[in-house]
C-alpha cells in the first residue's frame, strides 16, 4: 500500500502555493471544487510531489464553511500538542540533497532547523500555515535489537531517553524567515 495524498485547509492559498510550487518545487496539477457536506463549498488544490502522478500534497481553500472564522491551521495548535509534534516529512536520497533543501529554504527568507538523529538526517522549516515541514535522509539500518526496544517502550511509563542527537543546529534567514 503506498501514500497517495496528504490533504490539508489552507489559511492563505496564495501563500500555500508560494511556498509549495515556488520553493518546494512541487507542481500544481489539479482542483476539484466541489460542496462542502456541512456547508459551503471547498477548492481543494493537488500538488505533484517529484513528477510522481501517484504522490501529491493537496489544500483545501474554504469558502462559505461554517466555523470557518475559527478555523486553526497549523496541526499542532489545534490539536493542542507541542510544536513539530505532528508534521509530514519528504524523503530525500543523498546528504547533497538534503543541505540542498536546507540551502533553498534559507535562500527563500525561511529559518531551517538540521537534526542528526544517528539513523536519520532532518532539516525542518515551517509552511505558510505554521506546519513543519522536514526533508529527511535515512542514514542507519534497522536491527532486531532496535525492533525489540521499541517494542520494550510500548510499555515503558519512566523517562529513559535516546542518545542525544549528533547534531542540532538552527540556520536563520538572511531575509529573517
């Protein structure tokens, strides 16, 4: 079974595809409009993610819902959960490509924050919604002993962390994204 979309409200559509088509480089290839079951009606925007025609990011822009002057964007916020605590990740192949994404974020007036996880490599910046967004490269293998201890940690009710990360730092925007 693989990923098909991510579908997301947009608090500002413009901005939303700014950022997805301009920086991320995402294409938008499709809207369906359509009514909403409570009320109003819905644009909802696909975004190609990579020339994939099975993998997209899609936003609805609401229009007429109800609530709608309450609505909250950002994940973490209306779910009331630290921040980053929910956000989507997009894989990439190389540490290049990575420090690429990191680079292009910064040049578009975006701060970046990298982690090195010790298995996984991550930069992280935010969307026109306050979402975060990361980019991660996976950089370790998966042993039994790791699936043993993580099966261990369903149980688990005391503090015991992970080793810390190998690198935190945080890359601010000339521009002061």
């Amino acid at each position: 079974m693989g990923y098909h979309h991510l579908a997301l409200a947009a608090k500002d559509m413009k901005a939303i595809h700014h950022f997805y088509e301009d920086v991320m480089g995402f294409e938008l290839v499709k809207v369906e409009v359509a009514p909403i079951p409570e009320g109003g009606w819905g644009k909802h925007f696909f975004y190609r993610i990579n020339g994939d025609d099975s993998k997209f990011i899609a936003f609805w822009e609401l229009h007429d819902a109800p609530g709608q002057g309450n609505h909250i964007y950002d994940l973490n916020e209306g779910a009331h959960t630290p921040g980053a605590t929910n956000h989507y990740s997009f894989s990439v192949d190389s540490t290049e490509e990575l420090e690429a994404w990191r680079r292009k974020w910064n040049d578009a007036g975006l701060d970046v924050l990298e982690i090195d996880h010790n298995w996984c490599h991550s930069v992280y910046t935010k969307d026109p919604n306050g979402n975060t967004v990361e980019f991660c490269l996976t950089t370790g293998t998966f042993t039994a002993d790791d699936r043993a201890h993580a099966l261990a940690m369903m149980d688990e009710a005391e503090f015991k962390p992970s080793p810390p990360p190998a690198k935190i730092e945080v890359y601010r925007s000339e521009t002061g994204g």
